[in-house]
C-alpha cells in the first residue's frame, strides 16, 4: 500500500524547493553570474616528472 504522507511530504518539499528557485531576486539578474577570480597559473613542474599533454 502506498504511504500516501511519504508522497505528500517528498512532493510538497519539492515543490517548496521550486517556488524558492522561482522567487529568488537575482534569478533575472545578468550581473549574478559574475566569472570565478583568475586563478593562479600551474605551478611548475618539479624537474624529472612527465607531464601528459
């Protein structure tokens, strides 16, 4: 027999998941999505190891 509170508790977070995503203020936003800092260039590779590239 299906647990009928399972569904409910399970449907009902994922929709309160879906409305939070929705309502969200930057959602619409260009400038959110904003590029990750430059990141450090590799560190050198100690002398005798092989690289693959």
């Amino acid at each position: 027999m299906i647990d009928f509170f399972a569904l409910a508790l399970t449907h009902g977070l994922l929709a309160l998941a879906c409305l939070r995503i929705l309502l969200r203020g930057d959602l619409d936003e260009e400038a959110a999505s904003q590029e990750p800092a430059s990141l450090e260039p590799p560190a050198k590779p100690l002398p005798g190891l092989r690289t693959r590239a």
